[in-house]
C-alpha cells in the first residue's frame, strides 16, 4: 500500500474542539459471560418462583429430576408438573422468545439503518399476527397440526414482508424511509385485519385468547411449543452471526456496502427471509411483545458499540434473560391473574423510547 | 491499475443518466469528472464501484471485466468513497476503518493481526491515527473524510473512486482531501464540482452533461471559456496559478435582471 506519510497536509489537521471522549464499553468476554451465567439462573428463577406454594428447594429439586429423568414419589407428581410442564418450558420459551425477538431486531435496524426500528415498526410482527389469529380463531392450515400455527405466522409474516418490500420498492432501489413509512402503514392494516377477524369470531373464549394474544402471553407454554420456535431462532442466530460484517457495511449505507464488496439487494432479502422466519416463529407461540427488538439492541449497542459481531454475542442472550424476568413479573404482579407480556415491555418500553428519542437528533433514516 | 470505461450506458425507468461513455484512467493518474448537477457523473461512477449496473456497456480494470469478477473480488481491486450521508450508529473509528478489510475476510474469522497492522497504517497513512479510539459520528467532516479514506485505503485497493469527497468541507479540509487522494499513489477517478481544485489536482478531465461526455483532456485543454458557457452557462476567465501556472478560473457575475 502506499504510504501518505511523507506528504504534509496544507494545513496541519485540526481536530475538532473537545470532541467527547472515547465511548466507555463494557468488556464484551465478561459481559457474555455475565449473562451467561444469568440465563440459566433467570431460567431456574422462571421455574421456582409462581403462584402455588411450592419452595424454592422443592422447585429446584423437581427441576433436577426433570433435566436429568430422575424418579419422585407418586404424592408429588402435580407439584412435578407444575414446576417441569408448566413454569420450566415456559420459562425456556421465554428466553427463546426473547433472544429471537432481540435478534430481529438488531436485524431489521441494520436492514434500514435506523435505531428506532424493530418488527413492529416494518410491519412484521402484525402481518406474522394475522396468519396466527386465522388459525387461532378460524382453524385455518388445520392439516398442518402442531406446525399449523408456526407456518401460518411464518408464512403471513413473509407475505406481509414481500408487500411492505413491493410497496416500498423503486427503480432505483429500496430506501430505508420509503420502507418505515410503507411498513407503518402495513402495521396498522394488519392490526385492523386481526381485530376485525378477533371480532368476527364466533366464538367468545377464542377471541378472548386472541385478544390476550394481541398483547403477548406465554400463558399456553408447554414443551411441544419449544422446538419450532428454537429452531427457528437458532438458525437466525446462526445466519446473521454469519453476515455480521455485512450488517456492518450495510449499516454504513447501500453505496458503501457496495463499494466493500457487499451486495446490499442481497443481504436484504436474506434478513427479509430470516427476519421473518424468526419473528414468525416467535409470534405464533408468544404473541405480539412490542418493545424487546427495540430496546435490547439499544442498550446493547450502548455497552458493546455499533459492530454487529459483538452486538449479536450480546443483544440475544440479554433478550433473553429480560424476556425471562418480564414473564416471571407478568405471573406475580397480579397473581393469581397474569399481565400481558406487552404490557410490561410497554412500561419498560415507552420510557426507553422517549429517552432514546431525546438523546438523538433522530432522523429517521434518511431517504 | 487501469481502469477502462467502455460505452457505459444507464438507463433508469425509461430515462438515460449515462449514454455511451467512454473513457479511460491510466494507472496512477488522477482523473477528474466535472460537469453540471445531474450531469450523470455520480451515475457513472456508481457502476465503476458496483452499486449499479449498467445497462449496456463494460467497466474494466486491467482489461478484466468488473461484472465478470465477483464483489469481493473487485472490491481487493478498487474502493470507494460514495456520497452518501452516513448512518447514524455510533461506530468508532477503528471499527469503521475495520470494514475496510471486509473483502479479504471470511465471514467469520477473527480480525488478523495483518488486518490491525493494515487498518493502522492506514489510519496513519490519512493522517487520522489520533482519532482511532474516537466515536465516528464525533468527528468534523474534515475528520470524517480522512477516516473515510483510510477505510478505502484498509482495502488495499489500486483503484480509489470518490464521489464529490470535498462536499461540505472547508477550504482547507478540501485542500487536505484533495493532497492526501493525490499522494496515495493509487488510480484515482473522482467526481468533483469545485473546477478551480480540479485543475489544481487532476491529471485528466472528462466534462459530463446531459449523460455525455462533451470533452476531454489536460485541465488546461478542457476549461475554456467557450466551454464554460456552454455546459455551465456561465462566463469565466482564465488566469495562470501564480505559483505553479495551472490553469485557475475567475468567474464573472451574472448580469443582474
């Protein structure tokens, strides 16, 4: 490479006047394995603490004998079931749910270059809820089974992608605000959609599920929701672990990206697919939780900094453990009643959001 | 390296940006693209660095067909410096630089201490290297663009393409720009608007208007008065740089209504 070092600059450079200091970051290798301590942690926590009154040491004794198939008394079996059928895989969905959701978002900001955005905003999660609630209240995709409620989420959730992506599109290609704007707009047509199906509903105690579903519950946990949505979510992490530096060159804009060697047309349609594999997974066993693809990667990017490599060991695994907390508050506060997730994240949320909104001059964008 | 447009034509929904150009940069030559706004320099200088594709027409680097070759590829060849306004994450700027070496990577291998000692030397090489632990988005637009240019520069490129690199700078950040591009060594086909720092900097001159190139040649062959007027409309006159006798414009007043 050539060297510029022999050439003096017309002026010599100027540095700007009291910049602010280096952003101070958290070591990434004790932050991870903080958290990685935390999730198994918050995971036994989702198990021992609820409404009946079991103890802590007979929680952690029947979650024992769930993990490693020991034997319990015959007298103890309903506690058993309470703690490794009802709380524990709730507890494992929750953090499924959380890391996905954490992910996606990281994911669909980079994709329009925004830290404001999440599934929501791009009108994802919506669309992945029409599918849902079709099969919720109307059977819809019956044949399907157990699968029934995954695909039809995913399948309208990508549907529901393809159009904001159609819409948003033109001939010289697809920019971040056309696709906010377009993806808004999306959202509340397919919340009228869902709204207007749930009130359609024959059926009262459907469209009361559905309703709490609108809001996001885990309420209908058990361990045959897991591996769907794992799977799904596993296989997004691993995806956009791979293309981290290219979220890096995309999140620097089109142009550059493409001047790095990236082609940015590609690399979207691959988080397109991703983005709504995941949040459709996601959404068919949990709902719609709002906030957590918005304020995970946040905060995350304020511990770690922007590149996507240490943003993506960290934003899934602190999705997690907060979904996993959020959920054990959503059965306590008012127990025995359960809160709708999102109306947690949205008391967590909101607030975020305002300070977020404040702190940046933000521009949405750009065009 | 050199760099060889061969009737590159553009057209977007109907329209043509770009008709039949053609033009080469000679290695190690600064080449300058000057014309009008919407002229189609930014057009053309899209599909040298890939973020667009012609729809007829090739780009060469060495006689090596750039669509032929795939992204990463052309991208250890040649970088680029788009106009575009930045995102806003807050990047630092080692990490900004770090992409740079995104075409010589695999996906997920780790930083190589030869990534470092690249990334450093070019840090150093744009006279940036005091601003590596800083946060991107911090940075004066002087600042930002010398970073920029060593990300290009991380690339280890032998083409360097620049858009407009001294939009919304200062005169001395412009001059600064300008220099740090011309010491590099390397290619250089650059869009740029201010005719005055073109003569000064470049070696060759297209003009552009309408999609076309109109002339081509030495600073000192190209800006004439006649042409002036003709693709900008506008009267100048030309005077010798006193120091150095490049050519340098004085341009006149538009009579007032």
């Amino acid at each position: 490479m050539a060297t510029l070092r022999d050439r003096t600059p017309a002026v010599p450079h100027r540095t700007t006047s009291g910049g602010p200091p280096p952003p101070r970051r958290v070591p990434l290798p004790l932050l991870v394995t903080g958290l990685c301590v935390a999730l198994p942690v918050s995971l036994a926590c989702g198990a021992g603490i609820g409404a009946s009154g079991l103890s802590w040491g007979e929680a952690l004794h029947y979650l024992w004998a769930g993990l490693t198939g020991g034997s319990i008394a015959p007298d103890e079996v309903s506690s058993y079931v309470i703690v490794w059928e009802l709380r524990f895989p709730r507890a494992v969905l929750a953090a499924v749910v959380g890391a996905g959701l954490a992910a996606v978002g990281v994911a669909v900001q980079a994709m329009v270059r925004n830290a404001l955005a999440d599934p929501f905003v791009l009108g994802i999660s919506s669309g992945a809820g029409v599918g849902a609630n079709a099969v919720l209240i109307f059977g819809a995709f019956g044949a399907l089974g157990v699968w029934a409620l995954s695909m039809a989420a995913f399948l309208s959730a990508l549907a529901a992608m393809a159009l904001v992506y159609a819409v948003a599109r033109t001939p010289r290609g697809l920019t971040p605000l056309r696709l906010l704007l377009t993806g808004t707009a999306m959202y509340y047509g397919f919340s009228a959609v869902t709204t207007f199906m749930v009130f359609a509903a024959e059926h009262g105690e459907a469209a009361r599920s559905a309703m709490m579903w609108l809001l996001g519950s885990l309420g209908g946990a058990n361990w045959s929701s897991v591996p769907i949505a794992a799977g799904a979510v596993l296989g997004g992490l691993v995806h956009l672990g791979w293309s981290a530096r290219r979220l890096n060159a995309l999140a620097m804009g089109d142009e550059t990206a493409a001047a790095l060697g990236v082609d940015p047309g590609r690399l979207r349609r691959e988080l397109f697919l991703t983005t709504a594999a995941v949040t459709g997974a996601v959404v068919a066993v949990s709902g719609a939780i709002g906030f957590v693809g918005l304020m995970v990667p946040h905060a995350a990017r304020m511990l770690v900094g922007a590149d996507h490599r240490r943003l993506l060991a960290v934003a899934p695994l602190a999705g997690a453990v907060l979904l996993v907390w959020v959920d054990i508050l959503s059965r306590v506060v008012l127990a025995p009643a359960e809160l709708p997730l999102g109306v947690l994240t949205a008391a967590i949320g909101v607030p975020c959001f305002v300070l977020l909104m404040r702190r940046r001059t933000c521009t949405f964008g750009g065009a | 390296m050199q760099v060889d447009i061969d009737t590159v034509t553009v057209e977007i929904s109907g329209t043509r940006l770009v008709e039949d150009v053609s033009l080469r940069a000679g290695s190690g030559q600064v080449v300058g693209l000057v014309g009008p706004n919407g002229s189609g320099k930014s057009t053309l200088l899209r599909c040298v660095y890939r973020a667009l594709r012609p729809t007829a027409g090739a780009v060469r680097l060495d006689g090596d067909d750039l669509l032929a070759m795939n992204t990463r590829e052309s991208a250890r060849r040649l970088a680029a410096l788009p106009q575009e306004a930045v995102a806003e994450f807050d990047f630092t700027v080692a990490e900004v630089v770090a992409m740079g070496r995104l075409p010589h990577q695999g996906a997920v291998a780790r930083d190589t201490d030869e990534d470092r000692r690249t990334c450093a030397a070019a840090l150093e090489g744009a006279g940036a290297g005091h601003l590596a632990h800083r946060g991107f988005l911090t940075l004066s637009g002087g600042e930002k663009q010398r970073v920029l240019i060593a990300r290009a520069l991380a690339q280890q490129p032998q083409v360097l393409v620049l858009d407009e690199p001294t939009n919304h700078l200062d005169i001395a950040q412009q001059l600064e720009v300008l220099s740090l591009v011309r010491a590099s060594g390397l290619t250089v086909l650059t869009a740029l608007h201010d005719l005055n720092l073109a003569a000064l900097h470049c070696d060759l001159l297209h003009v552009i208007d309408g999609g076309r190139i109109v002339t081509s040649g030495a600073p000192h062959d190209v800006l004439t008065p006649v042409l002036l007027a003709d693709v900008f409309g506008v009267r100048a006159h030309r005077v010798p740089h006193p120091e150095t006798g490049a050519v340098q414009l004085l341009f006149d007043r538009l009579p007032t209504q």
